[in-house]
C-alpha cells in the first residue's frame, strides 16, 4: 500500500505565506510611491517652466488697458504653452492612477496580514488554512497584483485543470 495523502499541510506555513504575499505588496508599493514622486517632480519642473515663460511675457507688457494686438514676433508662443500644459494634465492623470493603484495594493497587503494572523488563531488544520487562502484570493482576484508570482489559486486551478486531463 501506497500513502497518497501526499504532504502535511501546515497551518504556520500559510501564515507564513500570507506575510510573504503582504511584504511583495507592500514593496511593489513602495516601487509605485518612488514613480509617482518622480511624476510629481516633473510636474513641479514642467509648472515651473510655465511660470517662467509666462514672467517673461508678462515683464514685456507696458500697459493693461489698450487693446489687444495679433501675436507679434517675442510674444509667448502658445501653442507650446498648451502642449506644456497637456503634458501637466498627463502626469498629474499619471499620478492618480498610481495612488489608486498603490491604495489597491495597500489594502491588499493589510487584507493578507489579517487573514494569516486569523489563520494563526483559528484555522483547525492545514487544509482548512489553504482553503480560506484560496478563497480570499479568488474574491479578491489577487492573481492580478502579481505579475511574476503565482498565487495559490492559481496553483489549485492549474492542479485542477491537470487532475482532470
């Protein structure tokens, strides 16, 4: 006879899992906080490019109340103004779309170490402890937060998918 029961399931190696899992967010998070400060740079630097450009045309005008006139050849060149202006609103786009992503990842991450310290306290076995694992990260699509990691719900969907071949 043969024992197929195959390895024990621990409960501390899940909680050690679910930590794991919540460091690599809470890392990627901080690679997202440094992008987004790099964003925020280059917005303060393309701010005040336009501050300056729009000084120098401003100490060029003598009076406020004649009439406007065409563009002649040393006022400001607005369509530059604008582009630099549409690339402002891109970044500053840029930059709320990371500090949602990276409030995702945060919750993400606080989600995991809540669910190992409850897996710690209460689950009966290890089983038990894997299975909550990969129903969180189901409900919570968790495999999409990691690129270059394979969950543990992915792992059971690919034994499954094996199993049944």
């Amino acid at each position: 006879m043969s024992d197929d029961t195959g390895p024990e399931l621990v409960v501390e190696e899940f909680v050690d899992y679910c930590h794991t899992q919540a460091g690599l967010l809470s890392g990627r998070v901080e690679t997202m906080r440094d992008e987004a400060d790099d964003l925020l740079s280059e917005i303060d630097e393309k701010m005040a490019e336009l501050r300056t450009r729009l000084e120098e045309h401003a100490s060029g005008v003598e009076g406020v109340g004649g009439p406007s006139t065409p563009a002649g050849p040393g006022d400001v060149d607005i369509d530059a103004l604008e582009a630099l202006e549409n690339d402002v609103k891109e970044k500053q786009l840029l930059v709320e779309a990371k500090q949602t992503r990276m409030q995702a990842f945060q919750d993400l991450a606080a989600a995991y170490t809540d669910l190992g310290e409850d897996l710690q306290s209460d689950a009966d076995d290890g089983s038990a402890a894997l299975e909550r694992i990969i129903r969180f990260e189901a409900d919570r699509d968790a495999p999409a937060y990691f690129e270059e990691r394979e969950t543990l719900v992915e792992a059971a969907a690919d034994s499954r998918s094996t199993d049944g071949d």
